[in-house]
C-alpha cells in the first residue's frame, strides 16, 4: 500500500496541474495490464489477506430451499433424507453442508433449510433447476441464492416512485451519415488495432477516424443500421458510436460472451456464452442473454445445456448453429424464433414470451428462415416414414399456413429469400431413381402474387452440381454457377419475362469461368463472379443490365469480398487465414483498382451498414432520370480534387528531388575534400573514378551496301 | 531483357559481386566453391577450391588481382584471382559471414557468427601487398552487437565501420578505436533481422533490406534515415544502381515457407524501385526460390541475381530501361 493518496492530495495535485476534476471521468481510468503502480485495489486485498486462496469467500455455494414442509422431529430424518435426494443429484452438496433449523419451541422444522455445495456454479445450477420444483400440491419449492438475502431485505416495505432523471439529448448516433462527401466508413482489425476509416475514394486513400488498440477480444461487428459498434470483452459485450468520435454508449454484462447478433431494427442485442461443465460429461452450459440495446436491460435470459439449443435435426453434427434466434424481418423487430426438436420457438417482443404461450408444433422440423421484410416464416420439413418432405410457408403470428408444397425423394432443401421478399428460391437436391447420386431442382415461391404461385425451374443439364445460387438484392434476377469441371459456367435469370407470363426466363450463360462464389451489388445490376480459394482471387466484374464484363482483375489470395451499402465500391481483403498478402484492396464498382493497403495479421473488414434510405420509388426514378443535373455537380468537384491531387503530388515529387539533390552536392562537397586522402591510402593512385560513368547515346552509322542505278526520266 | 542463366553452382546463392571493371562477376554460393563469370556474357571462368564450407561473402580488389572469402568453415582466404591459387587463410573460432576490403586493399574487415560460447564479432586485418609477408593477427577486434553480424563495410576513408545484422540495429564503430559511435534508431530502423548491406557506389549512402518487408536508405557519415522502401516479401539482398536513380530488392517468402499451391504466392521478384521518390517501378521475375543476391554492374547497364534455386541469372538490360520516366 505504498502511494496511495488521498482525495484531498489528488484535488490539490490536480489543482496545481490545473485539471479540472469534476471533468475526469475517474471510471474511465485503467491501469494498463498487469501494472498497478503500487496501488492495491480493494478486491485484491482480500485476495492476499485470508492466508489460504483455497478458502471460499462470500456465500454464493449456498441456497435457500423455502416452502418445505413443516415436519415434526419423528419425520426430520425423512425429509432430510428426500432434499438431500433431490439436490445431490445436481452437484455436490457438502459435507454437512444441510441445515434445517427446527424451532426449539415446537421442534417441529422452520419450512426451510440452507444447502451448501461444492461450487457457486453447482448452487447457481440448482436454484435454477428446482425453484418451482413441486414436491407435492401445496409445497412449491422457492429457492433462492443466499447471496441475494441482502438485496431482499432492502426492498423497502412500502412503494416509492421512481425518481425522473430529466431528459439529456443524446448525440447525433448517425452523424457519420451526414458527411458532406457522402463518403462511407469502415472497420478493420489488423493485429492488435481496431480501426474506423473513410474510404475517401476520390483520394485513393482511406481516411482515419478512430484508431484503438486492444479494443475488442475477438471481433467486432456493426449493428445492422450501423448506428453500433459491437465489442465483446471477457465480462460482456459493448457498443460505440456518436457523433465525432466513438465513445461507449453502452454495456452489457456477460460474461465470457463468445457471440453477439443484432435484432435488423438494432433494438436488441443477443449474446451467447457457452461454459465448460463441471462434469465433462454433460454437455456445455449455454446462457443466452437479449439485452434492450439502449437501456442496456436484460429482457430475457436463456440458460440450458448446448444440447437443447443445437439443432441436431438431421442428425449431423451436435453444436449450436449462430444466430440461434432468428429475428423477423422489417424494423419492427416484432418476433424472434428458433428452432428445437420436432417445434418452432416464436416470440415476441412486448413481453418477450412466446406466441399463444406454446412453440409451434412441427414434427421433425430442420430448418426455418423469416422473410427478410414481412413476419412470414419459410419451413422445411424432410421426409419421414411415408410422409413427403415438404416446405412451407406461415403467417405470424396468426400461425396460418400460406402455402405448402410437397418434395418427394429429397435428400436436402436450402432456401434462399429475396431480399425484398418478394421471391423464395427452394433449393432441392433429389435423389436420382437409382438413389446413388443427386440432382438439383428449384421451387420459385412467388410470394407477393395471390395464392403465391411455385414454379418448378430446372437447369438445362440438370446434373450440374449447382456451386453458388444469389438473388440480385431488390431485383428479379438471379444468378447461378453450375458445372462439374474446373470451370464451371453461369447462368442469369429472371423471374419477370417481356409479355409478364409469370415465366422465368434465362438472361445468359457465361461458359467456363474461373469463379465459385457470387456478389450481387447491394443497389443490383452488377456482380462480382470471384474465384476464391482454389482460384487465388480471380474477380471479375459483370453488369447483367448489358450482359457483359466490365473488367477482369485478381486480387491473389482474396479471402473476403464486401460491397459497400451504396454499392459504389468493392473491398477484398486477404485476411490472416493466409500467411502472406495480408491486406485489403478497394475497387470501384466496374473493376478499377483504388489503392491498396497491406497490414499484416489481418482479421477483419466491415463496411459500416447504412440505414434504407427514405426516399421514396418515385423519387429515386425522378433522380435516376435527371442523374445527367445532379451529377455535373459532382464531377466538376471530382476534377478539382483530381487536379489539386496531380498539383500535390508534382509539387511532392519536386520537393523530394531537391532535397535529395542538395544532400547529394553536400556529399560531393565533402567528397571532394577528402580527394587527396584518399589518394594517400590508394598509395598515389591518382584515379577516382567512382562516379565517371555515364550514359551516352552512340550513334553508329555502318553502310552495308552501296549500289548505283540510273533511272530514265521521261518529260 | 532476356537473361542469360548461369547455373555453376549446386546449392543456393549467397552472394554476388563485380570487380571494378565490371567484367568480372563472382559468385558465391552454399557450395564450397566460389565461382567467376564473364560478366559479358555469363561464361564460366573458374573457380577457387579450398574451402570445407558455405561462402558467405567475397571481396575482389580494386585491381582485380586478389578476391578475399568468408567462409561457414571458420575460415577466411585470399586468393589469386587469375591463377586461382589459394594465397593466405585467416582461421577464426566461428564462422565467417562478411568480408570487406577498405580503400586502397590494405585492410578488411571481417565478421564472425556467434558459435559455440563466443559471440558474434568484427574483426580488422591487415592485407599485405605480397602474400609472403601476409600475418593472421587482427589489428581491432569488436564485440558487442547481439546475433549475427550479417554485413559489415568500410564507411569514408575506412575510418569507420558499418555493420547490421539479426538484432535490426545498424552501427557505425570507429574503425580505429573500435569504439561505437552510431547507432540507428529503435523507432525509425528495422524491426527484424538486417539480411543485406549495399554501398552506393561513390560511397554517399548505403541501403539495407530487412525481413520486416522494408530497405532503408540510411547517410553514410551521420546515419540518418534517408528514404524507405516498402515490399510485400522479406527482403534478403539490396543493390543500387550506380547510373540511375534505381534501388532493386530481391527476396522472397523463406524456402521453409514455400507453398505448392501458385509459384506467384512466393513473389521470387526482383523489384526496382525509383531512388528518390520511393515508387515501384517495375520487377524482374524468374526465380523459382527466393533471391539471396543481388549486384549491379559498375557500368548500371546489367544486373545479376542469385537465387535460392542454385541459379544465377544475368540481365542486361532493354534500351528501354534508361528511359523509364515515372
């Protein structure tokens, strides 16, 4: 406990400094790791003080039991004997490490006991598991930590009102939208750094907003809106934002946190933790947490074993498949679901329970995904006995069936929504007649038309192993790589043909392509058809409005390809799963290289999402009409700021030459000086002629062959 | 550019370097025998046996009469360069990695590896002019600089000593005291192992290469930082152009590191950069191992690289090159 002072010394050190106290955030102070400068915190004192580590401390192994039976001192053995039943069989209790008190003057038992186990963990568990446990009609166990007897010994008898705090603004969150280059941000993780740039294309560099080190301790992650940063810490997870900087604006306890997801409205925050068993084995504990993202309030927990959130439907492998809860689309971010065995678990969020209080009942049910827009959920259901497999599409929460469609010798299903929801594309792999190998049908939902017409939409050579399936987001094409070969093709289609005759027509082919993943522009039109992994990052960039390529590039090693929410620009990024090459590339939209940054250990990049936009169908046409108005504007600026770019960079070139020309003449200066001493150590060789090379231009005239020829002139 | 391919040499190159004249090239390679080329046209002329070991680096006199090498066999020799005798051997407790001569031949400087319990060191020898008279001793022997001492050169009128190596750091030691007198800084310098040294060839500047990806251009006299040069492999040889404002940087990822899924995963290049305004110009490919050397020709019209591959390739280059404007 060397220096630690008072407050009184820290006002007056601070006074002399001329730092205003009541400024400093005092929480915000961290010591940095595995430093304490000699200051002892609280907690740590009474680590050292008790002389064995070992010693628990605090009562947090122990749980009250109320609500037992009162038994005379006849039946005390009895009943002892049935809770230490109930409780062993959940952990360890101690040695006596049960205690019923009994009342001296009735003897008779108090209707209570105070259990003790092994570890705060098994104790937790067991109030978990048993409170509400019926031992009979009229005794309902109600068990509580004895760690919480303080808190409910506080709770005032009578109500008091809330206090109101009085309303502070906040700052802007999405200030970052208002930047007058209408420029977009993004995050990237590179070693141990974290850090938000522009990308300010118009001056082929990124330009930094915030820069922190050791920010997050895996990932981070944008709220689908982009208003949030996510972060996740040992102790849980956080996020930033505002409106110049960006500061934390709210955490949210939980700890060892391994996974975070966003509600698509950005209310609500879910985050995952699973913890190694006691016993090794049961199956991990998993705790699930949905957090209000703004008041920071926890709005419901999930606790339970891995297994009961896996998703073991096919049988394949046991573990938890993220998101577990899959939230509904449109801002609302009315209901949430997930899937369990043989149900369908949906939510909603007033009061965060289920839907008519009961899961949806659908036998063998593997997978469900919402509609991105509407509260519509998409089911698939594979074969069982005699029934066909089949997928579905209900209504919530009125829980109606809105359309089905029955698949016969399906050996797998994936589905596949627009992003308007207007299309669902139901992937199916069949089995072929001899069930040794599959093939690959479509099911095209539209979902907007009356009684939802399927369309049945095959390949031309059905036995093309279909490679990548995309909707164009907002639009009515699709794209599809297929082919067996090292080169497969692609095909374009449309789920809208010229007389409207609800018939998909094919676009084009594309024959022999070196690519195996597909990005749709976020705006639609263009795609990037990349060839990633095997292809070392062959990218090439085709508009579907014209059915041709704009431009073939290669970004060798890509791993990652992101378009911006404007879909003006593309990032690929090599990401630390290789060794070298580590970095990002930014690119326009038609295939032009920007620039380039390399960071080795790299791990992440994000573009930061931008909320719709609000203009409206009509208004947006009117803009794309005029675009000729708006965009000289733009241009003229754009050639300012390539003009001033060409100035600088002149001017830069100019600087460093004379520089390195005026530190060259100081050099030959001395050089010149030292000529005769060096002559001396050469012992007189007056030679020295280091620099005495040049380049000249010879010009050698050879005559190879002269001949003489007389010519007749005619008048 | 169509290189000519000079294979003499049966393990991986270490080092490369022209006599004066710029006719001469000698190579030295991991396999015991130091080799000399025209460098014309890449005709064999010879080769100097004797040493049991890796040739780490060699020196040729001003006047091409004497080479000096370093050798993994703990021995440092001279040779006469026309006949290929061997002349005098220096035999040291530890490996030789860097050989030097000073201006006017009369001394060399000289680094060994730590082995065993000695440290790494420099040491300063005395050239004799007739071979007769030529003594073992050392006139100055450093220690100091942890790891190996990759490249040690003489600075302006061999009054001092240029050495970098495994610990990132170059220092410039008075070459008659010994004693140190720079050291480049944590903060601007190298961060991993300094694997080449090259002089500018009137002697103004020098240029490292590094396996933090970089070369740094750094003043002879005051060892300030003058421009750096960033790659996207590790670096292991550095050569300067003596015509034009041209630095090259050959390297590569490390041998061990070699994946088998694309040769352009390697990046085997020997990229030129523009002296003065940092920019990549362009790069030479060909290579199937990473590059371990690299010499200009004293007249800038040719350049040779040594590989890992065992190969030396020699490139003169395209009228086109001395008009490369950027």
């Amino acid at each position: 406990m060397a220096d630690v002072m008072l407050m009184k010394e820290i006002e007056t050190t601070a006074d002399r400094l001329g730092i205003d106290l009541s400024t400093v955030d005092l929480d915000s102070i961290s010591l940095p790791p595995g430093q304490d400068f000699g200051i002892l915190s609280d907690d740590e004192d009474v680590l050292q003080g008790g002389d064995n580590p070992e010693l628990d401390i605090g009562f947090g192994n122990i749980i009250i039991v109320d609500n037992l039976p009162v038994v005379p001192r006849e039946k005390f053995d009895k009943l002892e004997g049935v809770i230490r039943k109930i409780y062993s069989q959940i952990g360890v209790i101690k040695e006596d490490g049960l205690w019923m008190p009994i009342d001296p003057e009735t003897q008779k038992t108090l209707g209570y006991c105070f259990i003790e186990f092994n570890s705060p963990l098994e104790a937790e568990l067991a109030r978990e598991k048993t409170n509400g446990y019926k031992l009979d009609r009229s005794h309902i166990f109600a068990v509580n930590m004895f760690d919480e007897f303080d808190t409910f010994m506080k709770v005032p008898d009578k109500w008091a009102p809330p206090e109101f705090t009085p309303y502070t603004s906040g700052e802007n969150l999405q200030h970052w939208l208002t930047d007058e280059k209408a420029r977009d941000q993004f995050v990237i993780r590179a070693g141990s750094d974290t850090e938000v740039l522009w990308n300010d294309a118009r001056h082929l560099k990124p330009e930094p907003v915030y820069k922190r080190a050791f920010w997050t301790e895996s990932f981070v992650q944008w709220s689908p809106l982009g208003t949030y940063l996510a972060t996740v810490h040992r102790q849980g997870a956080a996020v930033w934002g505002g409106a110049s900087t960006f500061n934390r604006l709210m955490r949210y306890a939980h700890p060892q946190v391994k996974l975070v997801d966003f509600s698509p409205g950005e209310r609500y925050l879910v985050t995952y933790s699973s913890h190694e068993p006691s016993n090794p084995r049961d199956a991990n504990r998993v705790v699930i947490n949905i957090f209000d993202v703004r008041t920071g309030k926890v709005m419901r927990d999930f606790k339970g074993s891995a297994d009961d959130f896996a998703i073991g439907g096919t049988g394949g492998v046991a573990g938890v498949s993220w998101p577990v809860f899959r939230w509904a689309g449109g801002k609302e971010d009315k209901y949430f679901a997930r899937i369990g065995k043989n149900i369908i678990s949906v939510y909603e969020t007033e009061t965060f329970s289920l839907i008519d209080k009961k899961s949806l009942k659908v036998e063998n049910v593997v997978d469900f995904c919402w509609s991105p827009t509407d509260p519509i959920l998409a089911l698939f259901v594979p074969e069982l006995g005699d029934h066909p497999a089949r997928v579905s599409l209900m209504q919530i929460p009125s829980k109606d069936e809105l359309r089905q469609k029955n698949l016969f010798s399906v050996s797998d299903c994936k589905m596949y929504w627009q992003s308007n929801g207007d299309y669902l594309a139901v992937k199916v792999d069949r089995y072929t007649k001899t069930k040794k190998s599959t093939y690959t049908g479509f099911e095209l939902f539209r979902v907007r038309e009356r009684d939802i017409p399927i369309e049945v939409f095959e390949l031309e050579n059905k036995n093309d192993k279909i490679i990548a399936f995309a909707w164009e987001p907002k639009g009515h094409r699709f794209a599809v790589i297929h082919g067996d070969n090292p080169r497969p093709d692609i095909s374009f289609y449309s789920m809208r043909s010229a007389n409207n005759t609800d018939k998909v027509k094919k676009l084009t082919t594309l024959k022999g392509k070196q690519a195996n993943a597909l990005f749709w522009s976020p705006t639609g039109r263009f795609v990037i058809l990349a060839g990633l992994k095997g292809f070392n990052g062959q990218l090439e960039f085709y508009n579907v409005d014209e059915l041709e390529t704009m431009a073939t590039a290669e970004h060798f090693m890509a791993t990652d390809i992101e378009w911006d929410p404007t879909g003006r620009y593309v990032a690929t990024a090599v990401t630390s799963v290789h060794e070298m090459e580590n970095g990002f590339n930014i690119w326009s939209f038609n295939g032009k290289l920007l620039y380039r940054i390399l960071k080795d250990h790299f791990f992440q990049f994000l573009w930061r999402p931008r909320p719709p936009s609000f203009l409206s169908p009509e208004k947006e046409e009117e803009i794309a009409k005029n675009l000729k108005k708006y965009s000289k504007k733009y241009e003229a600026e754009d050639q300012d700021v390539s003009m001033l770019l060409s100035e600088q960079d002149r001017e830069k070139r100019r600087m460093l030459k004379e520089e390195w020309d005026k530190w060259l003449n100081e050099w030959k200066r001395l050089h010149e000086e030292e000529k005769l001493e060096r002559q001396t150590l050469r012992d007189g060789e007056v030679s020295d002629e280091e620099e005495e090379y040049e380049a000249k231009e010879v010009e050698v005239e050879e005559i190879l062959d002269v001949s003489e020829e007389v010519l007749s002139f005619e008048e | 550019m169509r290189p000519i391919l000079m294979k003499g040499h049966e393990r991986p190159l270490t080092f490369l370097k022209y006599n004066r004249d710029g006719d001469l090239l000698f190579s030295c390679a991991k396999d015991h025998t130091p080799t000399v080329w025209f460098a014309d046209n890449g005709e064999r002329l010879g080769t100097y046996r004797g040493h049991n070991g890796a040739v780490w680096c060699c020196d040729v006199s001003r006047d091409s009469m004497r080479l000096i090498t370093g050798s993994a066999d703990q021995s440092v020799k001279l040779w006469n360069v026309q006949t290929g005798e061997q002349l005098y051997s220096f035999n040291f407790g530890s490996p030789a990695r860097a050989v030097d001569l000073a201006v006017g031949d009369k001394l060399a400087v000289i680094t060994t590896d730590p082995f065993m319990d000695s440290p790494s060191a420099i040491h300063v020898k005395q050239i004799s002019r007739d071979p007769s008279d030529q003594t073992g001793e050392s006139v100055l022997t450093i220690k100091g600089p942890q790891g190996r001492i990759n490249r040690a050169v003489w600075g302006p009128l061999n009054k001092t000593i240029i050495s970098a190596g495994e610990d990132a750091v170059v220092r410039i030691w008075d070459s008659e005291t010994g004693k140190l007198l720079k050291e480049s800084d944590k903060e601007s310098g190298h961060k991993k192992t300094i694997t080449s040294l090259s002089k500018s060839a009137e002697g103004s500047h020098f240029l490292t290469g590094s396996l933090d990806k970089s070369a740094k251009l750094w003043d002879t006299r005051t060892l300030t930082l003058i421009k750096t040069y960033v790659t996207e492999r590790p670096v292991n040889a550095v050569a300067m152009s003596p015509l034009l404002d041209h630095v090259v940087l050959g390297g590569g990822q490390d041998a061990s590191h070699v994946t088998t899924t694309d040769h352009r995963a390697g990046k085997f290049e020997a990229k030129f950069f523009d002296r003065i305004l940092q920019e990549e110009i362009g790069g030479v490919k060909g290579h199937f191992g990473p590059i371990n050397a690299l010499a200009f020709n004293p007249d800038g019209k040719s350049f040779s690289s040594g590989g890992e591959d065992g190969y030396v390739r020699l490139h003169h280059f395209d009228s086109d090159y001395f008009n490369i404007k950027i």
